[in-house]
C-alpha cells in the first residue's frame, strides 16, 4: 500500500472510531455502513421466494423457474409486463419507506436502492431505460426531492442502465391517493401523467423500467406504463421499494 492508500485507510479507521457505523433503522450499532441491525433485519419484511412475475407480491408455493401470477394480475388488465418489489409495506418495511419519503432520510436512498436493485435483477435487461414516478413539480418543491428519483437513480447505476430522472410529468396535481378504494384511485389519476415532450425520442423502441416507493393498487403505475407505451416504448416493466400484499 502507498504513501496515499495509507493515509486515506488511517482517516477511514479515524472516522470509524468517532462514528460508528449504526443501524439505519433504529441507530444501534452494526458492522458496516448503510445496514440494519440483526434486530431489525428481523423486522424487515423482505420479499423473498416464489412472487408474482407481474407485481412482485409474494406468492405460495416453491418458485420452479416459471412465471406466476397473483388473483389481482389474473383479473385486473396490467398495462406492464413484468414486475417486483424489494420489500413489504409492513412493519418495519413501513417504517424505512415513510422515513424516505416523508421523513427526509435521503440517506435510505442507498440501501433501499440496493434492496430493490437486486430484487428486480430478473427483470432487468440491457439497453433498458429506468425513469421513475414523478412528483407534481408543486409537492417537489416543498419536499425538496423524489425519493422514487434516488432510488431509480441507485438501481441505474448498480445495473449499468440509463437513467431519465425527468422522463414522465405530472399534467395535472392529484390528491392523496390514501384511503381511496381501487376504482377512486384509478378515477384520481386518469391522464395525470405523460412523457415529457423533449423526452419522446428517448422512449421510442426501447423497454422502459418504472421505479416507483410503494405499490398500492398499481394504479399509478399504470397510468405511467400507458404514457410510456403511448410514446413508443416497446415495453414497460416495474419495480417498487415496498409493495402492499392483502395477505401479508
């Protein structure tokens, strides 16, 4: 090791000692920087094993190596193709997501980023175009950031992919889709969003990966895949930090 390797590598051993990796969750301290505590490993409900290949919920059953669908993806017309999520919006999956989003904890952005990055490597593929949900440009502006923004971000630079931060824009503000039954949520954001006129190029032709916080319903993502398809994109496929399951 060089002169400078070792100078960089005693402020790195300084720095540990007069702040100790803690846990992102509760503050405890843990091994490394940006995890969790073996506790709130516990309590984080990852999705794991056999999921449906559209949504990402998880699903019974042992995975075989083919595609799976939930009832709500057999029913309902999915304008995406393939999807996933890192974790369920529960406990303390709940937690991380509304700390990011509400609770200015950018600093999740890049564990979150890397949950999710690695549950939706099935999906991804090469030349894919990663953009995510966007906010009203009056709701960014008193949240100051998109938290589903840092998380594509993240998820484009671990798979190598291009990322459009700006490629969808909300036409109209809609209101909270909290409380809202599945047909209301859909009704709230009929025509709310489309690809960004100097962005239209960008989509045509190529498969579109859409990032999003949490899946309720998938009404928005929806409404975002048929605006992506609308301009040309050849496919859409979707991928969320938290998703909400029924039976979970």
């Amino acid at each position: 090791m060089g002169e400078t390797g070792l100078v960089r590598a005693g402020l790195q051993g300084a720095l540990g000692l007069m702040f100790p990796p803690q846990c992102i969750s509760c503050g405890a301290p843990t091994a490394s920087d940006f995890g969790l505590c073996a506790a709130c490993w516990r309590e984080t409900p990852f999705v794991t094993g056999l999921v449906c290949d559209r949504c990402g919920t998880p699903l019974p059953g042992e995975d075989e190596g083919r595609a799976e669908y939930c009832d709500d993806c057999l029913t309902i017309a999915r304008p995406w193709d393939r999807g996933r999520a890192a974790l369920l919006y529960k406990d303390n999956g709940r937690k991380i997501v509304l700390a990011l989003k509400h609770g200015d904890r950018m600093d999740l952005a890049r564990p979150a980023g890397e949950w999710l990055w690695r549950a939706a490597r099935p999906i991804l593929a090469p030349g894919m175009l990663v953009a995510p949900v966007p906010l009203h440009w009056t709701r960014l502006f008193r949240r100051k950031y998109n938290q589903s923004a840092l998380l594509s971000k993240s998820i484009a630079r671990l798979a190598g992919l291009e990322h459009c931060p700006d490629l969808l824009i909300r036409t109209r503000r809609t209101h909270s889709q909290d409380g809202r039954d599945r047909e209301a949520r859909f009704a709230n954001l009929s025509g709310a969003l489309s690809v960004a006129p100097r962005h239209r190029g960008l989509v045509t032709g190529r498969a579109v990966l859409l990032v999003d916080d949490v899946m309720t319903s998938g009404a928005t993502f929806a409404v975002a895949a048929d605006a992506c398809l609308a301009s040309g994109a050849a496919s859409v496929s979707v991928a969320t930090l938290a998703r909400v399951a029924k039976d979970a």
